[in-house]
C-alpha cells in the first residue's frame, strides 16, 4: 500500500469513526468511491483536473483523480445558503463549497434569463423566488415591451417558456443596472441565484459566465479574473478573460462556489478575453436603494411605447390576392 492510499485508509477510519455524529447530514455530503473500493462521504471543497480536496472536518484529504473510481454529488439544497438581509431582493450564500462549472450550471442555469426587446436582446438572472431580477440598463434603454424568455429542466425533458408580463422596477443609467419583476403564470416560485455578500475577488481566480452571446441562449464561458479594479469613467470594473460578447450582457458573473461575483456588462471591441462585469456591490448599493431609481412610466422619455396591431377580423383569402386564378 503507497504513501497515498495509507493516508486514505486513516481518513477512511477518522470518517466512520465520526459517523454516527455526521449521520444527520449525510445528504449534504458528497460521496467518493475510490479504485480499491472504499468510499468516503465528505463534502468536496475543491476541485480541479488531478485532484480533490474534501472536508473532514478535523483536516483537509487531497486525492489524486487517478484513485477516484466514482463520485456522487449531494444535492444541492437551500441549506446550504443563507436568507442573509430579511427583507432583501436578493440572498447571499453561507459557506458554500467550491464546484465545478458544470454542476453550478445545473444548479443556478434555470435562474439565468433572456431579455428581449424589439430593438434587441440580452442576459438577465433572477435573484428572489418572486421574480426579481437584474439587467443591464442597456439592454432595456428606450423599451417599455419586454420579454423574458426562462428556461425549465423537467425529468424527461427541457423547456424554454417566454414570459410578458414583465415590469421595470428601477433603472441606474450611470450604474447600468436594472432591476425587473417577473411575474409567473401560475403563481409559482422562480429558481434563483445567490450573491456575494463580501467581496472576495483576486486576480488569478477562476470564473464562469452564462448568457445568451448573439442570441445562443444557455452558452457558458469560463475564464479568470484578469484584475479586480479596471477603471472607467470614475467607476472600477472587474476585467476578465471569460468571453463576452452581445447578448451577454446583464448576465451573471460567477465563481467556483455559485455566487454571483459581477454582472457582464461590456468587452473590448475587436479584443478577445477582454470583458468586463460590475461588481456585485454596485449591485447590492443598487438594490438596496432602488426607491432613488425608481422608473416612472408615465415619463415620456421613458421608452418607445407600441400600440398593438388591431385583431384580424376575416379569415378568408384578403381580396387582394383575388386573381381570379383560384376560380373565385
């Protein structure tokens, strides 16, 4: 037995000999089947393509990829985050542990959102049960008539539902930030994301985005944080390689734990791995004080607003394509 599986073999033993505590949480424990056969129920704190950190607790176990047979993820549960702020918009996370892009696209991929308007279309994401969520200014500027189009894993299949009853609840020009309400059909609570609460960002981390870049909905694109505090007009953007494009923009800014680090706002023209994201506290600021923002509907600068085209009335052949050539 190598120096590896030894120290495995010991964690092993530490693990069940704590079992009888930890009984009550096994189903926020992930469980890892090693190549002899063992298995071990921890929470993953890390991952990356040679190994795994796990939680035990007492100590951190690193395991090499090529000892790990099998590995089956908890499920995700709201548990693991916190309501934080009572009252707020938005909820922030407790200790959530790090994963990897592929499982935070499961989890918070039906909270991403497009937004459509008729001179255009971007990303959104929804952070209260009750259908708020945030946008760019931008992608709303000089629109009354949205769409938001929202997306539903079933068991068996998927679904992409386009929502109309949408409300504009505040605007920050300066911020490019807005703030929506979404309302559901049957009344039913929107799966959402969570925000950062205190912000930890370095140059160097890793992170992903989800959007709908030229309209291909549900695209994800990773990348890192290239720097936190990239200036622009008096206001300081988080710069980063993950690739942003149109349609992209209002869209979710996450790292490796779930938490909505920025919101993608804008890229370099002709530059590649050159996008930038607001930071979370200009949106939490923004959120917070979203009576100073409030939109005003019936300011006519406010946006185009569209008359809806009258009801079609007759059904038949219109009368101008009577030709005489169908034998009317």
């Amino acid at each position: 037995m190598d120096r590896v599986m030894r120290g495995v073999f010991a964690a092993l033993t530490l693990v069940v000999a704590g079992a009888g505590t930890a009984a009550a949480d096994d189903a926020a424990l992930d469980s890892i089947t090693l190549t002899d056969g063992r298995t071990i129920a921890a929470p993953i704190l890390k991952e990356t393509s040679e190994a795994l950190w796990l939680d035990l607790g007492h100590d951190v176990l690193r395991i090499p990829r090529d000892r790990i047979e099998s590995i089956v993820r908890a499920d995700f549960d709201d548990a693991d985050a916190d309501g934080a702020d009572a009252g707020a918009l938005y909820r922030v996370s407790a200790g959530l542990a790090e994963r990897t892009p592929q499982d935070l696209a499961r989890r918070f991929g039906e909270a991403v959102i497009k937004v459509s308007t008729p001179s255009g279309l971007g990303s959104g994401f929804i952070i209260h049960p009750d259908g708020y969520a945030i946008t760019n200014a931008h992608v709303i500027q000089g629109e009354t008539r949205i769409r938001c189009t929202v997306y539903q894993q079933g068991e068996l299949d998927f679904r992409r539902r386009q929502l109309e009853d949408i409300e504009i609840i505040a605007v920050n020009n300066h911020l490019d930030l807005a703030l929506l309400k979404i309302t559901h059909p049957e009344g039913e609570a929107f799966p959402y994301v969570y925000v950062q609460g205190a912000e930890d960002l370095a140059s160097g981390q890793e992170v992903f985005a989800i959007g709908a870049p030229l309209g291909l909905e549900r695209t994800l694109s990773q990348g890192v944080v290239a720097t936190t505090q990239r200036n622009f007009e008096g206001m300081t953007y988080i710069q980063t390689t993950t690739q942003i494009n149109p349609g992209n923009s209002g869209g979710p800014l996450f790292n490796y734990r779930g938490e909505v680090i920025g919101v993608t706002n804008m890229k370099i023209p002709f530059g590649e791995g050159l996008g930038f994201a607001i930071p979370a506290r200009y949106m939490r600021d923004f959120i917070r004080n979203r009576e100073a923002f409030a939109y005003d509907k019936d300011n006519p600068n406010s946006g185009h607003i569209y008359n809806p085209a009258p009801e079609r009335v007759e059904f038949d052949e219109p009368s101008i394509l009577r030709d005489g050539s169908s034998g009317s």
